[in-house]
C-alpha cells in the first residue's frame, strides 16, 4: 500500500535560508525524528545519504537503513528526493515560494511500504515530523 500526503506553512524565513536548509542532505536527515544516525556518501551532483532509522514497527526488530538521494534540484525553489530500503520507498518533494514576509514551504510525501505497518507510522508521525521541520527552519533563521 502507498500513502501520499501534503503538508505546508509559512515562516518569517527568506526563502535563502530555507533553501540552505532544505537543500542540504545531512540537515533534512537531523530533522527526522526517527533517524538515529546517517551516512554521507559523496557522488555526482548530489551526495547519497543513507539514513539509519529506527521504526517502532512490531516486524522491525533493528535499524533500517534507507538510501536517499536528490533527484531534482531547482535553487532555491524545489528539492526532490528519493530513497529506498528493504522495508519501503519514499519520495519527497520540498516546493519554495516567497511570500511578502518569508517563505511558504509545501512538503509532499509519498511512502510505499514493503511490510505491514510503515505506512501507519509515517502517517501518524508526519505532523510531528513537520513542526520539527518548520522548528529547524525557525531557528536556522535565528543563527543566521
């Protein structure tokens, strides 16, 4: 089963400091609440990240390590990304456009899970996981 959702909002941010954050494969990485750890392999254009994550799933007993990669980039517009994992694939695509006093930030997400469950908890975890987005925003902006 696929499961497909769209989210977004609006910061007080410039759309280059959202784009310095979106843009940057280990900073999307941090921001996930369920990734443990991740590794950054250097390659073409754009760096492979694989992501450790730790899925509180009943048939997920360890870490899984989910292979991501850009696959589009549009400065400082558009970001897509994919990965993939023994236990799901996912994509993901961040849309950036200024607004009168920052950005507004549309995230779409689509996970197709390989065993029960995965599509469940991302589900139930996506808000989460984008207030902690929107929270990283935020505060890039105030160290900037």
């Amino acid at each position: 089963m696929t499961v497909e959702v769209e989210r977004s909002f609006d910061v007080d941010v410039p759309i280059e400091v959202v784009w310095e954050l979106l843009s940057d494969e280990e900073i999307r990485a941090e921001t996930i609440g369920v990734v443990e750890s991740y590794d950054t392999r250097p390659g073409g254009q754009h760096n492979e990240v694989v992501w450790n994550l730790s899925l509180p799933i009943p048939v997920i007993s360890s870490t899984v390590a989910v292979k991501t990669r850009d696959v589009e980039r549009q400065a400082p517009n558009y970001v897509k990304f994919a990965g993939t994992s023994k236990v799901m694939t996912v994509t993901g695509e961040h849309e950036l456009s200024e607004t009168e006093t920052g950005c507004h930030v549309v995230n779409r997400f689509m996970v197709d899970g390989k065993v029960p469950g995965v599509e469940r908890f991302f589900e139930r975890n996506i808000d989460t996981e984008m207030d902690n987005f929107r929270k990283a925003i935020v505060a890039s902006a105030e160290d900037a």
